[in-house]
C-alpha cells in the first residue's frame, strides 16, 4: 500500500507499561504486529489470548507475515487457533497459550468422549 507522506512518531514498548492482570492483547498496528510483540515478551508471560490482524503477504513495507507471528508466539508458548481471511491478503489471527489449549481439546474430547458413548458398556 502506498501512503503519499510519512510521519515520525515516538514509540514505547508495552513491556515499559509493566501490565499487569490483563490475559488477552488485541492488536491491529498495520503490519507493525511483530515489533509490538518483540516489545511484549514480559507482558506475554500473563497473556493467555491474543488476537491480531496478520498479513499473508508484506501489504506494508517491511511488515511482519503470519508465518513470522506464528513462529514468534510458538518460541513464547502459544498456538494459532484460527484465521480468517478477508478477500484481501490479511485477515485476523487469534492465538492461545499452549497450556490453555491443550486443556481445552482434552476436556472437549472427554466431554465428547462420554456424550457419545454406547449406554450399554458395562461399568
């Protein structure tokens, strides 16, 4: 995407902020995903979701692909769960921390596991 002018401005990392008792991040900074989260590592310790606008392709110069945020986040103990993508080359990530989703899949499957079986198994 091409932009006519630019514009300096200051940032500061979320880490700086020292957060604390939040567990989901929602990000949209325009292809600027994986510096926000370089900039996260001790917010990420708390974090347990995250949902971010992600790129398939580098729309914005220089900005970071979903391959990147996935590889990032899995080194920082979490997965992708889903992405939906509009009918551009983006769309919005949502992300768990491992731990989390594994308990999820486990008691979905137990739960599943008893729901469906036959009555007629003997105790």
């Amino acid at each position: 995407i091409p932009f006519k002018k630019s514009e300096t401005v200051k940032v500061t990392t979320l880490d700086s902020y020292n957060y604390t008792g939040y567990n989901l991040l929602v990000m949209d900074t325009q292809g600027y995903e994986l510096q926000v989260l370089q900039g996260a590592k001790e917010t990420l310790k708390s974090i347990d979701y995250i949902i971010t606008e992600a790129n398939l392709d580098e729309i914005f110069s220089g900005c970071a692909k979903l391959t990147q945020l996935v590889e990032f986040l899995e080194h920082h103990g979490f997965t992708l769960i889903n992405f939906t993508q509009n009918e551009f080359l983006w769309g919005e990530a949502f992300f768990i921390r491992k731990d989390l989703a594994i308990q999820h899949y486990r008691d979905k499957l137990i739960n599943n596991a008893f729901t469906h079986a036959p009555e007629n198994i003997p105790a």
